[in-house]
C-alpha cells in the first residue's frame, strides 16, 4: 500500500497526467460507462463530513474519500477541509494506496478548471482573475498557468493578508504581472479568464454580470453548499454553460439552481464537459464561457489512479 502525500502531488508533470485520466473519465460519463454516485453528507458540530465513494470499472479501481469542511479553522490557522481517498483494486479488495484527501481534492479541482479553460478559454487568453487566496486557488494558479500563457495575475479576497501571501507565492512561480486588488471589480473587470475560489456560504452574487467581458471563460468552483453563488445567475442566460454533468449541477451548483428557478437557463442548455471533450459541442466563436464544478466521486478516483501510477 502506497501512502500518497502533498509533496508528491506537486510538479506540472503530474497536474497534466491528472488532467489527462480527468478527461479519459469525464468520457466514460458522458458515454454512460461510468456513473459517479451522490456524496453523503454528515452534520456533526461545527463541521461537515461527505462520504466520497466511486467506483471505475474499465480502470479496476474504486475510491472513497472522507472530508471534514470546518467553517472558523482559519481563525485557528487550521484549513478548511481535511481529509484521505483510499484507492482500492475492485478485483482483489487490496488497497493500493491512502492519499492526502486535502490535497487531492485541491488538485483534482484544479486540474478540472485547467481542463475546461484548456477546451474553452480563447488561446490567447492571458489576463487572469483569482477571487479567494486559500489552498483552492493556488492550485488553480497553477493549473491555468498549465495551460495558457498567463501575463498578468489580478487577486482579490477579504483576507488582505492572505492575498498579499498569496500575491507573493504567485510572484515566485511567474514572470507575470501580479496585482492585488482592493475589490472583486478591479479584479474581474476585463479579465480573459475569471476563477472563484472562495469559501462563501451566501446566496448574495459576488461578481455582477456586467463586470465580465465578452468572450470571457469562468471557472466558478468556490462556495460551501448548494444554495451558494459567487457569479451572477443571470450570466448564464447567454453564456455558454459548461458542467460535470446536468444530474450533479442541478443538485449542487447554486447558479445553476438559480438559473434555471429563474427561467434564465433550461436544463438543455447544460453542456457536460465529457461532451466538449468527445467533441459534441462547443461554445459559439466569442461567445462568453462559464465552467461551473460541483466535484465528482469520480475524479477522485480518476486522480487517485493518476497518482499512484505516476510513481
């Protein structure tokens, strides 16, 4: 058995490996060969519990993940989420391996906004807003890093001391320019490619749909329950919406629910990621790009199998 921690999910060689079984996944979805069932969620104190299970058949692997979310950790320099994926082999029951359920999910989350942006932000895309400074956004630095040529950096949280943190991380990674910003509107305003990351519990919008640009790409990943919103719901009456698939938007992503109690947005109107990928659909040539993730069972799998076979 293989104990899998941060240090060794780390490196750019092993987000496109993760991006890569991410997508040969997100396929088998889409072609109903695989289904990534519904999280359970516990309620214990001040803490959350979900219970993570998926199974990947043509892989031979199974996964189930424990996280604990804790709202107030960061008063106590704790994280928000902690957590461990076990790997099984569904053949023989062996566990093959325990990973670092923090660091995993804020890999594999990552990686998924990496991959949209990779199928739908312009090539050229390079200006790019991060809203929340925690472990998620880092790691969707580093996945758009990946996958476009990104020449200005704008960040924006609450927290100024953690953005400045954060602003000086990012500086060591890049030649781009990086800017903290004292609002959500200088952030976004303008921006090619719009990433929330944020830990927001409230139905309140945290970017208007006038702040974004035409033909701009969001991936909107952040909020901590299914009634949460970061971007306007009525962005998605024209943009190009993109999700994991249409059962788990529906059920989880506080936009979308909007949208469509709304009458913005018809469930039709749902693109599945597995469907960009196989080529059955595309955004209209600029045309704005919402991506919006829920987490899946199965990309925890998905970037489990990545992992362990790295090594």
């Amino acid at each position: 058995m293989q104990i899998i921690d941060a240090t060794e999910m780390s490196g750019d060689a092993r987000l496109w490996q993760v991006m890569e079984v991410l997508g040969e996944a997100f396929k088998d979805l889409r072609t109903g060969e695989e289904q990534s069932p519904p999280r359970t969620l516990l309620q214990h104190g001040p803490s959350e519990m979900l219970i993570s299970p998926a199974a990947w058949m043509k892989r031979g692997v199974a996964s189930v993940k424990i996280t604990t979310l804790t709202q107030g950790n960061s008063e106590h320099g704790l994280p928000l989420i902690h957590g461990v994926v076990v790997l099984t082999d569904i053949n023989t029951g062996q566990i093959l391996a325990l990973l670092d359920g923090a660091s995993l999910t804020a890999l594999r989350t990552g990686a998924v906004a990496g991959l949209a942006t990779s199928l739908c932000a312009p090539a050229n895309a390079g200006d790019l807003a991060i809203l929340g400074a925690g472990v998620q956004a880092r790691a969707t630095l580093l996945a758009m890093l990946a996958v476009r040529q990104i020449h200005r950096v704008r960040l924006f949280s609450r927290t100024m001391a953690r953005t400045d943190e954060f602003a000086q991380w990012a500086q060591t990674l890049t030649d781009a320019e990086v800017t903290v910003c004292s609002s959500a509107f200088e952030a976004v305003q303008g921006a090619d490619i719009i990433c929330t990351t944020t830990s927001t519990s409230s139905s309140e919008p945290l970017i208007k749909t006038d702040w974004v640009a035409p033909g701009a790409h969001l991936n909107i990943i952040g909020g901590t329950h299914e009634e949460a919103i970061e971007v306007d719901p009525a962005l998605l009456k024209t943009a190009f919406v993109i999700v994991e698939t249409r059962a788990a938007a529906q059920e989880d992503a506080g936009e979308v629910r909007t949208a469509l109690a709304r009458g913005y947005l018809q469930p039709e109107y749902l693109n599945e990621l597995g469907a960009l990928i196989l080529g059955e659909s595309t955004a209209k040539r600029g045309q704005t790009t919402a991506f919006r993730s829920v987490g899946l069972a199965i990309e925890d799998t998905a970037a489990a199998v990545a992992l362990y076979q790295f090594r």
